[in-house]
C-alpha cells in the first residue's frame, strides 16, 4: 500500500497577489485573485499490483518518470531534496521518504 501525501502551495512573482481587476460597468462577475502560500492538501490511498521497489523507483527516478509522463523531470532523491515533474509544473520538496 502507498499513501501519499503532498502539501501545495501556489507562489505569486514578487510575493504577493496581484490585484484583482475591476469587474466591467453593469456586471457583478469578480475575477478570481492568485493565491499565495498554503492551499490545500491532498491525501491519496492506492493500492498497486507491482513489487514496492519497483513503484519507489517509478516515483523517485527522472527517466521512469519523464517516460510515463511523456515530459521533462527532475528529482533530487534526498530528504529536503526538490523535484519538478511535468517540465516544471509540478514542484515540490521531499520532507520524508520511507
């Protein structure tokens, strides 16, 4: 069994929001603003028909990853250590790893 847990977080350029736009003359829609720090947190339960090393690797390894994925990954295998999946669209620190 693997759970995984991933803490996100969305970071805005300069650190702050940027400010929401004016909705048009006559119109109540308000447009969304960025977030910044904390916005969730996932929490997954699976269970998957292969031996543990081999989906440890599938998670830990760039080529395994960028094969699957179809895209460019990075991984620094180390607690505290980042990764980029997705050619950057997905990133993260490593806090544990079991």
């Amino acid at each position: 069994m693997l759970i995984f847990v991933a803490k996100m977080t969305r970071d805005v350029p300069g650190g702050s929001p940027a400010p929401a736009s004016p909705a048009p003359t006559g119109t109540t829609e308000k447009k969304p603003t960025p977030a910044t720090g904390p916005t969730g947190e996932v929490k997954l339960q699976e269970t998957f028909r292969c031996s543990p090393a081999d989906l440890y690797a599938a998670l830990l390894e760039a080529p395994r990853i960028a094969a699957y994925t179809q895209a460019q990954a990075r991984v620094d295998r180390s607690v505290g250590g980042t990764f980029e999946i997705l050619g950057g669209s997905i990133t993260g620190t490593f806090v544990e790893l079991v």
